[in-house]
C-alpha cells in the first residue's frame, strides 16, 4: 500500500486500489527494476501519473482476480499535482502544502510524487480559484509554464 500522509486531527486515507513500485516489489521479491518491467510487458496492471509514479494495482500483484475496469474506475477518482494545481488555480508546492495541512485529500506515491483525490480539488476549488491572480504565471510540476 501506497504511504498515506496523516494530517494532524484528520482520518487516515486508505488507497487500498493502488501501490508503489516499492510496495509491488516487496510483494512480489523483485527489484524495482524488476517490477518495471512486468509493468512494461504487461504482466502486472499499472497506471502511470508522472515520470516515475507508477500506480500499480494490488491485486494484480497479489495474484489475485484483477478487473481492469474495477481498476480504471479507481484510478479516475485519481488526479497528478499538475492536474490538482489546474484544477484549484495555485502552484505544485501549494497543493503539496495543502495535503500535508489536511485541506485537500491525497498521498505520496513515490519520492516526489504526490497524488491527489480529483473529489477533493473541486470540492476545495471554488476557495482557491477566486484567489487566483488573473494572467499571473504559476509554475506547475510538468516544468511548463501556464498563463
């Protein structure tokens, strides 16, 4: 299971539906570099959010009956840091900030990459847009730089 970030006074997020490629690889006593080569051939069921943020399914490294369709589900309540920031209108390190205070919903999948609940960006959205300086550069993860 992915490490979930317990905010102070807040309920801990389960994300039961997806792994790390760490976790995938202590599960199934391969490297990481293993692990990335069974996403790469198909053997193990894999989403990918950024760079190196694989969100592998669990049951499809457990062995066990794997749905794609149950998994796509799951992965669509999903949402990068890039797309959080579109989303709420602030840069990548305010998101960051924001999950770590407990204010949106999400999780450090691997190293620095967080992901977020997209329910919980809109939901805390119509907060942060209207605070959003209109044609102000905010920088976002992806490096690219938005009006």
């Amino acid at each position: 299971m992915a490490k979930v970030k317990k905010p102070a006074g807040k309920k801990r997020i389960k994300t039961d539906n997806g792994i790390s490629v760490a976790t995938a690889a202590s599960i199934l006593g391969l490297s990481q570099n293993g692990v990335l080569k069974r996403i790469h051939t198909g053997s193990l069921k894999a989403v990918r959010f950024t760079g190196k943020g694989w969100l592998i399914s669990r049951r499809s490294a457990e062995g066990k009956g794997f749905s794609q369709a149950v998994f796509d589900a799951a992965v669509s309540k999903y949402c990068n840091v890039a797309e959080a920031c579109e989303i709420l209108g602030v840069t990548d390190n305010y998101v960051v900030q924001l999950i770590n205070r407990g204010d949106i919903d999400g999780f450090r999948l691997h190293g620095k990459t967080w992901i977020v609940f997209k329910r919980s960006a809109e939901k805390n959205a119509k907060e942060y847009v209207p605070n959003a300086a209109p044609g102000r550069l905010r920088r976002v993860t992806s490096g690219k730089r938005k009006a």
